[in-house]
C-alpha cells in the first residue's frame, strides 16, 4: 500500500507531466485547451466529475485574467494540492514563453516574425473537432431543458453583437438565477429596494479609491518596475480573448507610455496566437523586445501571477457555492453561457480553418477518430502539425 506522502508526490509529478504536456501541444486558444483538459483529465484519467469541471469552467469564466491557464491552475490544485497547483501552472506556461523568447529574439534581429501559416494550415481543422467533441459532450450534461438551451443562445447571440463576455456571463447567471428559483425571488423581492438604495453610497465609495494615484506614479522612460506592474494591471482585470488582450497592450504601451508601435503590438499578439499554451505569453514576447531576457521574464511573471491568486482565492469556495440555491443557480448559468461563447469563438474559428477541401477533410477525419476511437488529443495535434509541414512543402516545391 502507497504511502500518503508518496502518493501526494506521485500526484504532483502527474500534474507536472500532464501540463508540461499540454504546454508544449495545446494549440488553437483557449477553448481548444478547454477541450483537450477534458477529453484528458475528465474522459480519460477520471481526475473529477464532469460536474466539477463545470464548476471550474463557470467560475474561472467570473474571474479576470486567462481562462485556459486558470483552468489549467484549478484542475493543478484538484489532482495535487498546492504544490500541483503552482507547479501546473508554471509547466502549462513554460513552454510557450521559451518558445516566444526564441521568437522574439528572431523579431529583434531580422524585424519580422516567422510565418507559421503552414503549421496552423493542419492544425486549425484538428483544433474545430477537439472543441466540438467537447461542447457535444458538456453539452449533454449542462443543456437538459428548453429554457437552459434558450440562454445558450442567447450568449451566443450577444457575443456577436459585441458584449462584453462577463457582461453576458453575469446577465445569462441571473437569467437561471431567476428562472430556477421564481418562488424564493418573490420571497425576497421586499429586501431588494434597501440594497438598490445603498447602490449610490457604494459606488461613492468605489470612486474614493486611490486608483489614479497608482497611475500617476508610472513615468514615460523605460524601467523594469513599470513594466512588470503594467503587466500586472493588464493580468488583473483582463476579461475576453486576445483581441482584447491587443486593447489593453496598444491602451498601454502604445498611447500612454509610447515604448512601442501599433505593429509590434500586433506582431506579439500574432505569436501568442499561433504558439502552444496561453495566448498572454505575448507579454513575453513585448517584456524580450523593451528588456531583453530579464524583461521578458518580469513580463511573463506579471501578467501571469493574478491568475494564480484568484484561483487560490476562489478555488476553495467552488463547493460552497454549489451548496447554495442562489449561487448553484447562477453558477449553472455562468455554465451554460459559457458553452454558448465556446460555440460563438468555434464558429469564428471555423470561417479561417477551412481554406478549401483537405482541412474540410481533416476535420471531419479528427472528429471521427476523437469520438469513435477515442484518440489522444496530443497526437491529433502533432498529425495535424505534420499534414501542415507535408501540405506546405508540396505547394512551396
């Protein structure tokens, strides 16, 4: 019989390979790496309930900062503790900044990124199956009735007219919310106007805060603290995908500290984008061009390390929140929105995927192999990259 501390510690090395792993092979944003963590970890290594997962993915969609990399940490301290926890995180990020360093430092030499065309050409079809194998099977589990499908689309609906993603997380959370406990709304419909009234005092308050103190601090030369605490900032309260991402870095280091142009904003987002792992290693790649290897680092530390205190923050109250009528209620629709973005961000994803027939082919392909034969996601990943590599040395030839 194993011990417990050496079962703890065959956990953490678990977690250490699993996520060292996904780092180096998780390609297409941060709902392919959803997919992937639960075709691995739900399906295959039985690591939590489906359930639990849900709950994960409802409350890291609440909190600012990556989802996939949150998620990444969450599931981390569910299989290891706290130890799995940091040591998860830290392998599911490592790679991607490594393999932006490099890039960057190609960027600082020849001016240019290389183009990764090719490689996205084979993966980006695997990428669809992936997401579509898991939004039928969280689907299954979450969608059960007419009203709970209705919110789902409706999200969907909202996300292509612009909302705010936590704007429609919160509005789909209290649409269930209300739905799923009508009787108790009435019962506590005459304890809502005093908290309504206290709104204004509250956000008088809020407007106390020393918030442009901090920003008054910050000076336009270049200086390691400044950015580190950028990044920061940007990692504390970043909601949405990379194109929001591309807002807050342009905001930032383009208009208010002048550091760097339009198109070397864009350039670091596009290597986020088409490396394995977080897409927000683009702050790596902004932190080696303004400091070097030491700026990459503190870039990479800063944007990163809010996630790993909001999930040690919230993690522990998951299981409170699903003993809550109230907050189970509004978790499950912050559930279901979720999947509904999931769809939205697929159906974005798919218009650029499928350039002419043979990704239409390697799709379809995927998804057969992933449902039918249940193949690992990593090797579809790196067949998808070797389809790519074949394809663009025959075109190029």
């Amino acid at each position: 019989m194993i011990d417990p501390p050496r079962l703890s510690s065959q956990r953490v090395l678990e977690v250490v390979k699993v996520f060292l792993r996904f780092g180096l092979t998780a390609f297409g944003g941060p709902s392919a790496h959803i997919s992937m963590y639960h075709d691995e970890l739900v399906k295959r290594r039985r690591w939590l309930s489906e359930q639990h997962f849900l709950d994960l993915l409802g409350a890291t969609n609440l909190i600012p900062g990556p989802n996939s990399t949150e998620m990444a940490i969450h599931l981390s301290w569910v299989r290891a503790g706290l130890p799995g926890m940091l040591l998860g995180g830290i392998c599911f990020i490592t790679p991607s900044m490594i393999m932006v360093i490099a890039l960057a430092w190609a960027y600082s030499q020849y001016g240019s990124t290389p183009q990764a065309g090719w490689i996205m050409y084979g993966i980006q079809p695997i990428v669809i199956a992936i997401i579509l194998q898991a939004l039928i099977d969280l689907g299954r589990k979450v969608v059960n009735t007419l009203a709970v499908c209705l919110v789902s689309v409706i999200a969907c609906i909202l996300y292509f007219l612009n909302i705010s993603p936590i704007l429609i997380l919160i509005l789909c959370g209290i649409l269930v919310l209300i739905w799923q406990n009508l009787h108790r709304v009435k019962a506590f419909r005459a304890n809502c106007i005093p908290i309504i009234m206290s709104t204004p005092q509250i956000n008088e308050w809020i407007q106390t805060m020393n918030w442009p103190h901090l920003a008054a601090v910050i000076s336009q030369p270049f200086s390691f603290a400044v950015l580190f605490f950028t990044f920061l900032k940007i990692g504390a309260v970043l909601y949405g995908s990379g194109y929001v991402l591309l807002a807050f870095l342009n905001a930032d280091f383009v208009n208010r500290l002048g550091w760097l142009t339009e198109q070397q904003i864009l350039d670091a987002v596009a290597v986020g984008q088409f490396t394995p792992g977080p897409v927000l290693t683009s702050a790596t790649f902004i932190g080696f061009i303004l400091g070097g290897f030491p700026g990459a680092i503190l870039a990479t530390i800063g944007i990163f390390l809010p996630s790993f205190i909001f999930v040690a923050f919230s993690n522990p109250l998951i299981p409170r929140i699903r003993n809550s009528p109230w907050a189970k209620s509004f978790l499950d629709g912050v559930i279901v929105a979720s999947l509904g973005l999931m769809a939205a961000v697929t159906f974005q994803l798919g218009q650029v995927s499928f350039p002419d027939i043979l990704t239409v082919v390697i799709c379809v392909t995927a998804f057969i192999l992933l449902v039918k034969y249940r193949v690992n996601t990593t090797w579809m990943i790196l067949g998808g990259l070797l389809i790519g590599l074949i394809a663009g040395y025959i075109r190029s030839s």
